[in-house]
C-alpha cells in the first residue's frame, strides 16, 4: 500500500528516466507536454509570483514549496496561480482558491481559525510555561540560606 | 518552600510527557499507509461543474448536468500511471457489480496511449472524460493518479480514495458510504 502510494509519485520520474534513457529525443517531447515558461510582464509580477509561491505547498511531493517542486501537478497550479494572479484575483484570493480546493495542507502559514490555534498559540504558551518554572526556581534558590560551601569565598 | 518546586515540576513532566506523547502519534501515524493522503475539503459539498470531452467521441463535450440523478464514482487515471494498473481489476470488479456509475477521468494523458491501455487491460467505464492539461482537475482538488471521488444523485462529493483503490477500501470505507446513501447493493 506504501509502495502504491509512492507510484503515485511515477509521472514526475518516469519523465527523469525517459530523459536518462533518451537524453537527444526527450527535448521534442518534453516541449509538447510543459507549455511556454510563463512570461512576466515586469519585475513586480514576476516577484509577487514568486513569493506566492514559495509559500504554498507542493500537494503531491509534500515537503516542497510550489516554487521547488518539477511534479507536473505543481507545474499545472503554478500555471493556475499565474493566470489567477493575470485575471486580478488578490494573492488571498488566490490562496482561498487553493484551500477550497486541496485543503489548509496547501499553505505553509497556515491562517489563524479554530483548529490552527493551538498551532500558533502552543510556542508561546511553552515559552511562557518554561518562564514560569525558571521565575519559580530562581525565587525559592533565593530565599534559601546558602550552604557553607556555597558561603565560601574564592 | 517545597511548594514552588512540586508545581515546577509538574508544569516540567506535562511538557515533557506531552511532547513524547505528540511524537509518539507521530511515529505510529507515520505507518499508516495514506499518511501522504490529504483529506479533500470537497466532501459534503458540491462537485464541481465540468465540461470535457468524452475520450470515445473526442469532438463531444459532456456536461456535469448530465450525472445528476444518480450517483457515480469518478476514477482519475492515467496509461502511464503504474498504481492505476494495481487498481484496475478492483474498479473492473466493482464496475461489473453495477451499483454506481463508474466514470473513468482520463488525467494528463495522451490519446492513443489511453485507448491503447483501456483495449490492452479492458474498459469498465461507463464513460471516460478527458482532461490532457490538467485544468479542471484542479477543481476536484486531484494531484495525483489514481484517485476515486463518490459523488452521489443531488451532486455532492460524499468520499474520497486517494492511491489505488482496493478489496479492503471497497469493503471498509466506500461500501458504509454507499449504504448509507441507499444505493441498493
């Protein structure tokens, strides 16, 4: 079952070993199934693009941003964020888009709601817990009368 | 003055034990088999609204209009996909059984290679809708192949499978699925 789940993975890498295998022929046929790069108009689309999709998530090869993934799914939703983005839609917009459609999962910072507070909320509350037990210590170390060994001078 | 201390180091083993405990979930999750699954927030809501061409008849579109009234399952492959190869004599199997419409979703593929894997290994499909540049595909939330939606009468995506689809899927998760929505066995 793990092992199928991983074929899953197979368009991605059956394009690597084609390309191992048939290094001179691949150009052609890779050129008929990835479309044009996208063309930016200028040099803020191209950077708002970007950190767009840096900070959404690869669905299929899961601990990639959009940005890193070469999973064709990945190509197929940056096409999808740069049209969006070229239709006018707002980058939260955009990022709703993603999250009606593929889950939370998507966003690499996920929003604050219900089920995501203790996601945000859980660092500072340890923080603020190891704080307390430190202030603790300190406070009783203080009140306790030192020990001839710790009296001693050096 | 021992007080402070207990309480310290109370609020010291919660966390500690805490955090064992979270990592430990995380070590036994970590076995499941659809670990890498994402729950589709498509479930309980509307599928959405397609036309695509039909694989057989590749100058008609077919409208997502024409499913209502019945439920169906939607199996996304593809020919150069080797986990739906695994899952094809399950979906032929339970296709045979006629309960749901079974509607192949033929996803990022080539024409010919489709037509030659469904005549090589056999078509279940009641029909096949194709989908080469993967854009409406982005609406059902798919991101690999295979994966299986149940939609039933009124529209609504009712389940989910992502991988392939076997006996014990069947059995265990889409069966209860399709009872409880009265589809006769």
């Amino acid at each position: 079952m793990i092992a199928a789940l991983r074929r899953r993975c197979a368009l991605p890498m059956a394009w690597l070993l084609a390309a191992l295998l048939l290094a001179p022929g691949i150009a052609a046929a890779q050129a008929v199934r990835d479309a044009a790069p996208l063309q930016f108009q200028d040099a803020a689309e191209e950077r708002r693009f970007h950190a767009l999709v840096a900070e959404l998530r690869c669905v299929m090869c899961q601990n990639q941003s959009l940005a890193d993934s070469n999973a064709q799914i990945a190509h197929d939703l940056r096409r999808e964020v740069f049209d969006l983005m070229r239709s006018g839609r707002s980058d939260d917009e955009i990022r709703s888009f993603l999250v009606e459609r593929y889950g939370e999962f998507v966003l690499y910072r996920p929003r604050f709601s219900g089920h995501t507070a203790l996601l945000w909320l859980a660092p500072g509350l340890l923080l603020l817990a190891g704080g307390v037990v430190v202030v603790r210590i300190v406070r009783a170390r203080g009140k306790r009368p030192l020990t001839a060994e710790e009296e001693q001078e050096w | 003055m021992a007080r402070p201390a207990t309480l310290s180091a109370v609020v010291i083993g919660v966390v500690f034990f805490g955090l064992v405990g979270l990592l430990l979930y995380g070590v036994l999750v970590s076995d499941r088999a659809d670990r890498e699954a994402l729950p589709s927030p498509l479930i309980g809501k509307p599928a959405p609204e397609f036309e695509l061409p039909l694989l057989h008849q590749p100058g008609t579109l077919f409208s997502s209009q024409e499913l209502r009234g019945q439920p169906y399952l939607l199996n996304v492959w593809g020919s150069w996909c080797p986990g739906c190869r695994v899952e094809h004599p399950v979906i032929t199997r339970f296709a045979e059984t006629r309960r749901v419409r079974v509607v192949g979703y033929n996803w990022k593929d080539e024409h010919a290679d489709a037509m030659r894997w469904l005549e090589q290994f056999g078509n279940p499909y009641w029909l096949v809708l194709v989908d080469y540049d993967g854009r409406k595909a982005i609406d059902w939330g798919i991101y690999g192949a295979p994966e299986t939606f149940l939609v039933d009468a009124a529209g609504i995506v009712r389940w989910k499978h992502v991988g392939p689809v076997d006996d014990t899927v069947l059995a265990e998760s889409l069966g209860p699925v399709l009872d409880s929505l009265g589809v006769a066995r």
